[in-house]
C-alpha cells in the first residue's frame, strides 16, 4: 500500500463522514476513527507476510460536531515494530493558541508531557474568552503542530498523542 493509497481512504473517511474504517490488504492493516474533535490512525503490524485478502469495516459515523477537518496525515501511521496509535487533537473552534495558562510560564505541556484524560493541553482564546482543551486520552505527546500565540481554525491540528 502506498502513500497515494492512504491518502485516497483518508479522503473516502472524511467525504463519507465516517467514524471508523479497517482494511486490510497485502499483509498492511489501517484502522481510522474519528471521535468529535479527536482523530485516531492505527497502523498495526501484521505478523503474516502472505497477502490475507481484502477486507473493510465501515461504522456509522458517531454523533458529534464534524467540520471539514482532514484526518490525521499518513506519515503518522507509523512503521515501528510496536502498534503506534496516534490521537491527533484539532481545535474544537476559531481562536488563538497559548501553550501556556499566562505568558512567561512553563507550557501545560511538551514533546514527552504523559497525559492523563481530563489534562489540560492548551488555551484556546476566543472573543475574549479563554477555553481550556482538555485531553481526552492518555498517552505522551510526541508533536505540537501549532506555535504560541499562533491563530488557529476550526479542525486544526494541535497535538498528536500517543495513545496508551
């Protein structure tokens, strides 16, 4: 499966509106799923190296706000020996990023920050009302996507978490 490929499913995932999606196709196995704001791509390894055919699950998309957000890049699948799930975090509205509660203090978190669901990861300001995103997975933060201070977009990337 290449690049080209995943990007094709990723863009069938988000046209359809999906909640989940697995296939599995010349020994290579992806599995999407969205939940509201944050998006989750798997790419476990399969343990056989014979072709095991082609198989797809789709789900009914889950209820929640949906925008036009892509899922989270291929290059986030992962090619390490270990199953990597990656919870991509977007923004939940238009605002202003700030890593920090107030200028000048340390980030609430960083590359190799273990969260804990309910964690506070950022302020996002808007119309002068400062929003706190809390984690929704426990994990490690391996990216931040967006700088301080920085304005960001409704579905936007933030963090990438691996999941736990």
């Amino acid at each position: 499966m290449n690049a080209d490929e995943i990007k094709q499913i990723l863009d069938l995932v988000r046209e359809h509106d999906l909640a989940e999606f697995e296939l599995e196709r010349d020994g290579v196995k992806i599995r999407i799923r969205t939940h509201g704001g944050v998006q989750v791509v798997a790419a476990p390894p399969v343990a056989s190296s014979q072709p095991t055919g082609h198989r797809a699950g789709m789900a009914a998309p889950a209820a929640g706000p949906r925008g036009p957000h892509p899922p989270a890049a291929a290059a986030e699948v992962g090619d390490d020996a270990d199953t990597m799930e990656l919870a991509v975090v977007t923004s939940p509205m238009v605002g202003t990023f700030y890593r920090a509660p107030e200028p000048g203090a340390a980030p609430f978190v960083d590359v190799g920050t273990a969260v804990r669901r309910g964690q506070v990861l950022c302020i996002i300001e808007a119309m002068k009302l400062m929003n706190e995103l809390e984690s929704e997975y426990e994990g490690e933060i391996v990216k931040v996507y967006v700088e301080n201070g920085q304005p960001v977009q409704y579905g936007e990337r933030l963090f990438a978490i691996k999941a736990r």
